[in-house]
C-alpha cells in the first residue's frame, strides 16, 4: 500500500529488501514556486547506507522518480557504499564526499533534474520526524537543512510550576 499526494509521499509497505518496511520520504509538492534550497526529506530508520539506500531507490521508482545518482556526505553514514548499487534490475551510481553538508544527500533524476533531500536523523523522535517530513514537503520553501531540522524539533514541555501552600502528595 502507498499513500501519495502530489509528488509528497510517504511509501508504506514497498515492496523491498528488508521486508517491505515503511520508507519515510516526502518530496515538496509539484507547482513549488521558486527554488527551494531543498526539495524533502528523507528519515531512514539506521546510518547503514547500504541497507538504507536500496529501499529509498524502490520507494522512489514507486513514484516514476528514476534515481540515477545519489550523492552523501561520507561521515554522515557508517561506511560508504558500493560505487554503484544496483535495484530491481538499474544501476545507480553513487558518490560519497567530505565536503557536503552532514544533514543533506543529493540525487540526480530523470537524467539531470536534482533533488537535495534533508536526511532527518535516524533516531529522531516521531514528533521531530514526521514534522521535518511535513517541512520539507511544503510548496514554499523551507530553508536549508539545519532550518528544516531546527523547527521540526521536538519543543521541551512547559515546566510546571507547583501552586503555593499546596502539597504534593
């Protein structure tokens, strides 16, 4: 099963390499005014590129959205991948560097569009990361990374203060 709305998604159920777990990825909305400094987000469950990387590919190609370069920040992630990862039969080339921004991996579609998505922390909280996905995904744009991340985090509860003259107990 799949919800889609526009080209915002979130893939339930893809059929895939780790028993069609839930991919957590949303793209903004198509007819986005202007460019955005990003395009979504993506929430991958673990910093095992190579687990993880397969399974946004096939989420993706749910959508007609036809990955043929994916580019991450290397020590964002456990270990690089393969030079090329091969899924459902296509081959995506694959490019790990220093210099990219820590919270961003960058793909290049349907031969030369690119899209820039905001990697939400594996161990974000639920809150945090559902609230990145929805940022990300807005027509308008959303900001770089760290703005994306910073208003999608979890806010402290209010601290509260006990009345005077009464006890706890």
């Amino acid at each position: 099963m799949r919800e889609v709305v526009g080209r915002s998604m979130t893939v339930q159920r893809a059929a895939g390499f780790r028993n069609g777990i839930d991919v957590r990825v949303r793209l903004r909305r198509e007819g986005a005014a202007g460019d955005a400094a990003v395009d979504g987000a993506w929430w991958p469950r673990s910093r095992d590129l190579g687990a993880e990387l397969p399974e946004l590919i096939a989420a993706l190609a749910m959508l007609d959205v036809r990955v043929e370069r994916f580019t991450y920040p290397v020590e964002a992630w456990e270990h690089p991948v393969q030079r090329k990862v091969t899924v459902s039969g296509r081959t995506v080339r694959t490019g790990a560097f220093r210099s990219m921004d820590p919270q961003l991996v960058s793909l290049t579609v349907d031969g030369d569009r690119r899209l820039d998505l905001v990697v939400v922390p594996p161990e974000a909280d639920a809150l945090t990361g559902v609230r990145a996905l929805r940022l990300a995904g807005l027509r308008e744009d959303s900001g770089s990374p760290q703005r994306v991340l910073a208003a999608a985090g979890s806010r402290p509860r209010p601290e509260v203060v006990p009345l005077r003259g009464v006890r706890a107990g």
